[in-house]
C-alpha cells in the first residue's frame, strides 16, 4: 500500500514543477514577453533549493486544527496543496504582458508552496514505511514525478495549443485535486517526531533560564529555536561523527557528473549534432521517459536484492560511464539509432542512481527531524551540479562538447571513491543508521 500511495504523492510533487519553468517560460515567449524578463523568472526555482531553511517550520510546527483532524504529515502537504492550486489559479488569470510583477508573486506562491510539499512528502515517505521498502516507494514516487512532468510539460502545451493558456493553467489546478484526495485517505504515519526534539528544547530551555536570566516564555522560544533550527543538525553530526564530513561530500558529488552534463544536452543534439526538434523530442522525452523508468524500477529491485550501497557505487559508475558514451556520438555523423542507445543508457543508469540515492538518505534521518535532515540532504545534492552546470556553455565554448563530456565524466571520480569508501564502512553505517535502529527496536518490542 505505501508503494502505491507514492505513486499519487510523486505525481502532485511534480506537477507544480514545470509549471514555474518551462512551461511558464514557454507561455511568457509565447505572449510576447522579453527575453531578459523570462530570465529572471527562473530566480523562482531558488526555492526548491533553500527549502532546508524552513523546513524547520515544517518539522517542528503544528498547524492549528488541520493538525488535530490529518496529523503532522498530511496537514502540511493539505496546505501546501491548497497554496499550490490557488498559485496555479492566479496564474491562469494574470496577464504576464501586463503585470509581470504579479505574474511573478504568483509564480513565487506556487514554487513556495511546491518546495514545502516536498517537504511534508519527504518526510511522510521515510515515516511510512520500513527501510526495506524505502528504494520500492522511490521507484513510485519517480514514476509519479515523471508522470506529472508529462502533464505539466507536454499536456500543458497541448492544451494552451488548442485552447488557451487560462485553460492549460486551470487544468493543472484542477489536477493537484489528485494529491489532495490522496492526502485525505492516506494514513499518518506513527512515529513519535517530539522525543528528542523535546530533550533538547526542554535542556536549553532550563539553561537559559539559568544562565540568561530570561523571561520564562523567551526561555521556552529559545527552546523551541534550539530543538526545531539547530537539533537536526546537532542529531546528524553527534551521530555519525567524523564520517558525517564524507557523507555531506559524497551528497554533494554523486550528481555533479550528472546534472552539469545534462545543462548542455539539448544544444549538444540541436545545435552540434543537428538533430531536430522533433527527433530530441521522440528520443529524449518521450523515450527518455520510458528508460528512467525501467531504470527506477531496476534501482529498486537491485538495491531491495543486493542492498543500497552497493547500487550507490554501480550508480556512480554508471553515471560517470555513459557520460563518456556522448563523446563517442560527438565523433560520428547524426544517427537516431546510436542516439537512442546513449540516451537510454544514460536515462537507465540515472534512474538506478536516483533510486539508490534517495533510499540511502531516506535511511540516514531521524524520525524527530525527518523533514530538516532530508531538505538539507536534497538541497545539498543538487546545489553544487546546478552552480558548476552554469559554467558548462564556457567549457564548451573553449575546449568543444568532446572534450566538455570528458571532464563531466571525470567530475564523477570523487563519488565514485566515496561510494566506494561507504561500502568498505558498511556495518558501522547500520550500527548509526536511525532507521535501523528504530526497526531493530520495534521488532524486540514485538
């Protein structure tokens, strides 16, 4: 059931995405409005990259009344829903030419809220279900996604063909119903998130009070600041010590190969490759689409049959490896077939790294700041390909795609290593891993 249930949840986590990118950047050149503008409208994907500052907020705070009626979980993602169909509304009937000021106010309420969904969805994802299922519910919660970005790129497109923009948008609006009832049928997870939150919040409190002479309410927010800010971070460091360093890095590495690549794939197959639209089209997106999958898939097979470090350091290899297949293509004259076949290489070993990847940082957060530690997981694996994938159009412009493939493929070492150093320190890993820990004592409880 749990695997199902990701399904839905990945669907409304992706379909508010490019509805704020490039979707909305197909709209605003659609209309007329400048160039220079459309590129300041990506400044609204920022927050899904800084989502870990309130995800505090997210972990600590209970809504008033949906709290009581959904739990924890299901009542931020209610709200966030709400935040994003009434952002997607406003949006249909804005006119960008006009106030693209509100344009993007409105853009900005639908990135917000998308961001504080994945959140909730994060959280409820690692406290639903055993660690054993962890890389099953990614698969899901990718088909999902990936399912949503179909809707939200093509569908949207299609619909604003034959009808208008107003309607594409209200079309999505009307679809992040499907996350809604999800929210209201599923269950909340049953994981005591206060325990050690309060530990500590009841520690500083009664420090402060003793050594800052504060007012007893200032004592409590202290308190509170100190469990909901700095208590995930205090948990992950004085869990894993001296490994946490290598940990945060290899987060940090294991995509950089990958995204830093894919900022130029598209001029890569245009503009030196000559294929055409509809040729980058039919292989990329929709075939594309299909081999993520199957790797998804089998990223969550392997890693339930032969365990998630393992299909970490394939993943990392993988990745790393077919990038190097682009420079074979680079070589040749256009040709669908061999294409097709690094395409869906590259696509099948992404899929099985993402799952693996997501699986393995599912099992490392605590169940009292599940939603912090895993926004600080997700922000860090991406911020550092998308810094060093800005660079990418100066590589290719002073060496050549070649040569630009190459050093991508290179960016991939460092992960491959710590991958590599993760599995030789496998047994302390799960001695320190929350999630096990919390199994291990469920069972003897049983």
């Amino acid at each position: 059931m749990p695997v199902i249930v990701l399904l839905f949840l990945g669907f409304s986590a992706g379909l508010p995405f490019l509805l704020v990118f490039s979707t909305l950047n197909a709209r605003l050149a659609d209309v007329g409005v400048e160039t220079a503008t459309i590129g300041f409208f990506s400044w609204l994907g920022l927050t899904y990259s800084i989502k870990v500052i309130w995800a505090p907020v997210v972990d600590r705070l209970p809504l008033p009344l949906l709290d009581r009626w959904l739990g924890k979980r299901r009542s931020w993602m209610l709200l966030a829903q709400l935040g994003i169909a009434s952002g997607l509304m406003l949006m249909a009937r804005v006119d960008p030419v006009e106030a693209p000021t509100l344009m993007a106010l409105c853009g900005l309420m639908v990135a917000f809220s998308s961001a504080t969904q994945d959140v909730a969805i994060d959280a409820y994802r690692i406290e639903i279900a055993e660690s054993r299922l962890q890389a099953a519910m990614a698969a899901s919660y990718i088909f999902g996604y990936r399912v949503a970005l179909l809707v939200a790129g093509a569908g949207a497109l299609y619909i604003a063909e034959f009808w208008s923009w107003r309607m594409s948008y209200d079309v999505m609006a009307v679809l992040v119903g499907v996350g809604i009832a999800t929210v209201l049928l599923i269950r909340e997870p049953k994981v005591n998130h206060y325990a050690a939150a309060r530990d500590l919040a009841d520690k500083v409190e009664q420090e402060t009070l003793k050594r800052a002479h504060l007012p007893p309410v200032l004592a409590r927010v202290a308190g509170w600041f100190s469990a909901a800010v700095l208590g995930p971070f205090l948990d992950f460091f004085g869990r894993y010590r001296e490994l946490s360093v290598f940990i945060l890095i290899l987060i940090a590495t294991y995509r950089i190969c990958d995204i830093s690549m894919g900022v130029m794939a598209n001029p890569f197959y245009l503009t030196y490759m000559g294929f055409s639209k509809t040729d980058v089209a039919d292989i990329t997106k929709v075939f594309g689409f299909a081999m993520t999958i199957a790797g998804s898939g089998l990223g969550g097979v392997l890693v339930m049959r032969y365990g998630v470090r393992k299909i970490l350091l394939l993943g990392a290899i993988l990745t790393a490896a077919t990038n190097l297949l682009f420079i074979a293509i680079s070589q040749h004259p256009p040709n669908l077939v061999t294409l097709g076949v690094v395409v869906s290489a590259d696509n099948l070993s992404g899929g099985i790294a993402n799952v693996a990847l997501i699986a393995w940082l599912s099992s490392m957060t605590s169940a009292s700041f599940t939603a912090t530690q895993y926004a600080l997981f997700s922000s860090l694996m991406t911020l550092p390909g998308k810094f060093i994938g800005g660079f990418s159009g100066v590589v290719v412009a002073g060496f050549g795609y070649a040569e630009f493939f190459l050093i991508s493929a290179l960016m991939g070492l460092p992960a491959i290593g710590l991958a590599w150093w993760m599995l030789r320190h496998g047994a302390r890993l799960d001695a320190l891993s929350p999630q096990l820990q919390r199994e291990a004592s469920e069972g003897g409880r049983a």
